[in-house]
C-alpha cells in the first residue's frame, strides 16, 4: 500500500515530534519531512514533494497562512492541513482565502489529525467541529453585514457617474466619449452597477435613479 506523505511544520519541538511519532504509526501514513518556520516550510515543501502538509496557522519567520500559499503556487498538488486555534477566527478567516481544505483544532487529538490527513488526500474538505462552529457564525454575520449595507455604498465613483449618465438616457457610445472610454469599457461599467444594485435592466435603473434622487423629473 502506497503511503500518505505528510509534511509537519509545527513551532514547538515537543509537539512536533509528537504529532510526527504519532502519525507516523499509522499504516497508511509517512512523515517524510519537518518544520519549524514558514520558510522552512516552503523550502522542504519543493524539495520533498508531500501528498499533505500539515501547517501550524502561527508559524515564525513567515506565518502558516503566507507559507501555505507559497507552497501551493510551488505545487498545487499539495493538500495542506492547517492547525488552527478555535478561539480566534482570524486564522481560519484568513487559512480559508488561502484555499486550505483541511482544518483541525490546535487541542485535537491526533486521531482527529490523522481523519483530516486521509480526507483531504481523498480529495475532500475537513473541518473540525468546533472550528467549523466558529466558521459558520463568522460567515453569518458577514452576510447579516453585507445585507446591511446600502448596495450605493459599494459602488465606484465611475461606476455612480455611468449610474448617472444612464439613468439620464445616455446611450454606451455617448458615455464613452463623454468619459473618454473605450465602449467595452463603459458596458463592463454598467454590468458591474447593474450587478452590485440587483437591476436587470434600464427601466429598473431609472427607477432607481429617481428614488435615489440620482436625477429627478426635470433631468
């Protein structure tokens, strides 16, 4: 049977010869490598080859996150677990834009490590229950905040002066000389305001003007 191989990068030397004495008693998996820093990480993530690294998210020398991408842009087919801390989301918040797929509580046991190392290999996402708790509340209330924000806010000062130049009856070619654009570029505008205020066309962009008081009856 093929063996997992599994990169560590963990800061403190106790733990990280734990983890590694553990994992390596498993049948299907073999530490091939360890770390003590990010840029340790990365370096030995290029010259080994690992099927999973396993990354603390607070490592020195370059952080756990910033490792992770450098090793993923070295090679993407390198599945990374992150050992993150469920007391804080920053982490996580920041491990997910890394696009890591594995995540277990830095207090797990190793059992719960070696679940995550197997899932991911397999092509799957792990999360640690109480990680994945944390997650799910910060995903709400970022979505509570988004809907509470007024879609005009997210708009461009180009993007509220094409609004305008619409909502005024402008056509595309006359805001692009108007504006010294190139046509696309002006259409790409528009689709990027249509979007961010939930329009689907011109009457309803109007509409909209008016009440926002954009332009007004006499315009």
């Amino acid at each position: 049977m093929e063996k997992i191989k599994v990169l560590v990068a963990q800061p403190q030397t106790i733990y990280r010869e734990g983890i590694c004495s553990m994992l390596d008693s498993q049948e299907d998996i073999e530490v091939v490598g360890e770390a003590e820093n990010g840029k340790e990480v990365v370096e030995k993530a290029v010259q080994l080859c690992p099927d999973v690294a396993v990354i603390n998210a607070a490592l020195p020398v370059i952080d756990g996150v910033e490792a992770a991408r450098r090793v993923m842009k070295a090679n993407e087919k390198i599945k990374i677990v992150f050992l993150v801390p469920n007391e804080t989301c920053e982490h996580l918040v920041s491990s997910v834009k890394a696009a890591a797929i594995g995540y277990v509580n830095t207090s797990a046991g190793v059992s719960e490590l070696v679940r995550a190392i197997r899932a991911v290999h397999q092509g799957s996402v792990y999360f640690y229950p109480q990680i994945a708790r944390v997650f799910l509340e910060d995903y709400m209330r970022l979505i509570e905040q988004t809907e509470n924000v007024d879609p005009y806010n997210r708009l461009t000062g180009r993007e509220r002066e094409i609004l305008q130049l619409v909502a005024e009856g402008r056509t595309s070619r006359q805001i692009s000389e108007m504006l010294g654009l190139a046509n696309r570029t002006v259409l790409g505008h528009k689709t990027r305001v249509m979007g961010k205020l939930g329009i689907h066309n011109r009457t309803e962009l109007v509409k909209y003007a008016f009440k926002r008081g954009i332009i007004s009856v006499n315009d």
